[in-house]
C-alpha cells in the first residue's frame, strides 16, 4: 500500500520538469523563428540592393563602353573640327554642294601626267547646299596661312562680290594672314573678267594675301593652280555629288590607271547631320 501510494508523488516532479523543458524549447523555437524571419528580410535587403548595384555597375560598363566606342570611332573616323585644326602640314579645304563634282573628276585626271606640291585634302560636300550653310564652316574652320581654302558654289553674277566681301571680313576676324580662298563657278564664264576687276577694287584684296578668284570650265587647270595633292574615286556615273575626298597622300607617286578595287567608300563615315565625307584611297 505505502509504495502504490507514494508513486504518484514520486511522477509530479518529473512531469513537471518535462513541462518546463518543453515551454523552454517553444520559446527557443519561436526565438529562432524571429530570428529567421529577421534574417530573411535581411537577405531580401541585401538582395535589392545586390540587384541594383548590378545594375548601376552594368550601366556605368555600358556607358564606359559607348565613351571607348565613341573615342574610338573619333580616332578613326575624325569629325570636321578634328579635321580643320592647324598642323604641321599643309592641307587643301573644299566646300561645296554637287559642284564637287567637276572639281573631283579634275583632280583624277590632272593628276595622271603631273607631279603636285603635297597637300592633305579634306572635301566636304552637302547636295543642294546654299551658300550661307558653305561660309558656315569656312567660320569654324581653323587654317594655316600656307592652307588652301575652295568653296564651290553656283552663285549668280551679282552675288560673287557679296561672298568676296564675306570672306575678306572672315579672313579679317580670324587671322591677317588667311588662306588663299579660290571661289569657283560653272555659271560666271562670260563675266569673269569683270568680276576679278571688281574684286581687286573690293576689301578682300586688302585681307586676302593669296586670293584666287576664277571663274572658268577649265578646271584642270584651278588644278594646277592650287598644287592639289590627292584624288578621289573615278567613277563614270552620276554619283559624284555625295563622294567626297579624305586622302593623305603617301611617299610614292601614285601609278596611272589605278584600279577601281583600290578604293573604298564607306557612307557610315558622317560627320554631321548633313555634311557628309565619305571616299578615301586605301593603303594597297
């Protein structure tokens, strides 16, 4: 009787330590729980910001790599104001419209029997240009005195000595000694001699030291004049109006009857919206 009696006293302790260990590891459990919980939405911050640290550093690569594409295509592929900064050596200017034309076919064909001065030729042309959007950049064109400036433009008569005087005060503003500036027009044969009369008596003889106003089809011999170093692609259809001239001419003279395979003409070569340089020689 004593020891059925006293079993039940004896399982109390027991049973109660049990229930203590048990309400022990719930709240370690739902401790843990809250730790977990914190550390998920620490890792779902971390991940954010993972996330868009990925994407700023892809942005700043992608940015990075279209400044390296950029440096590079200016290094191949010079812009106008690259082009017209003053160095060492000597360099020929033309602007025009589809008047390049003319004056692309002479290059090719006066250079055949004759031995030039060496120039870099830099040609732009933009079809249908006016006249004001050509002085625009003779303005922001920097040259050299001993550098060669050409504009190319159908002017009427009554006009030319207005585009002398332009010139005169351009030449006046940047430097006192400008380029020799050469004007052409198919359009002034008759009246040319009156035109170079005309502008001897004007301003732009006083600021011009070399200034070249001729007005005549032969432009074989505007040519010769100017000592052009360079050529352009021959081409025997009526593309000339957007070819245009980016030549360095090298040491050896250039053998005639050079093959059409030798050059290369690239229309992604633009350096402006509009004014476009797009032949050049090859090497070999």
């Amino acid at each position: 009787m004593s020891t059925a009696q006293n079993s039940p006293t004896s399982d109390g302790p027991s049973t109660n330590n049990d229930y203590g260990k048990i309400s022990l590891l719930k709240q370690e459990i739902d401790t843990l729980q809250q730790q977990l919980q914190v550390a998920e939405q620490e890792i779902s911050k971390l991940t954010g910001r993972i996330e868009e640290l990925m994407r700023h550093s892809h942005h700043i690569n992608v940015n990075e790599s279209l400044k390296v594409t950029q440096n590079m295509r200016l290094n191949t592929m010079p812009n106008a104001t690259k082009w017209l900064k003053p160095t060492n050596e000597k360099k020929i200017v033309i602007y025009g419209s589809q008047r390049c034309v003319g004056l692309a076919a002479a290059i090719s064909r006066s250079r055949a029997n004759t031995q030039y001065e060496r120039y870099r030729v830099v040609a732009e042309t933009k079809p249908n240009a006016p006249t004001r959007e050509i002085l625009v950049n003779c303005r922001n064109s920097e040259l050299s005195p001993d550098d060669k400036l050409i504009i190319l433009s159908g002017l009427p008569a009554d006009y030319v000595p207005q585009l002398l005087e332009q010139l005169a005060d351009m030449a006046a503003k940047k430097t006192s000694q400008c380029a020799s500036v050469c004007t052409w027009t198919s359009a002034l044969v008759r009246s040319h001699s009156a035109l170079l009369l005309a502008s001897l008596g004007s301003r732009a003889s006083e600021h011009l030291t070399q200034l070249l106003a001729i007005f005549t089809h032969r432009r074989s011999h505007l040519c010769q004049l100017l000592n052009l170093k360079g050529h352009i692609a021959r081409r025997t259809d009526g593309r000339w109006g957007r070819k245009l001239l980016a030549w360095r001419p090298r040491p050896r003279r250039r053998a005639e009857g050079r093959a059409p395979n030798r050059w290369t003409d690239d229309l992604a070569k633009v350096t402006g919206k509009q004014w476009m340089r797009v032949a050049e020689d090859r090497a070999k």
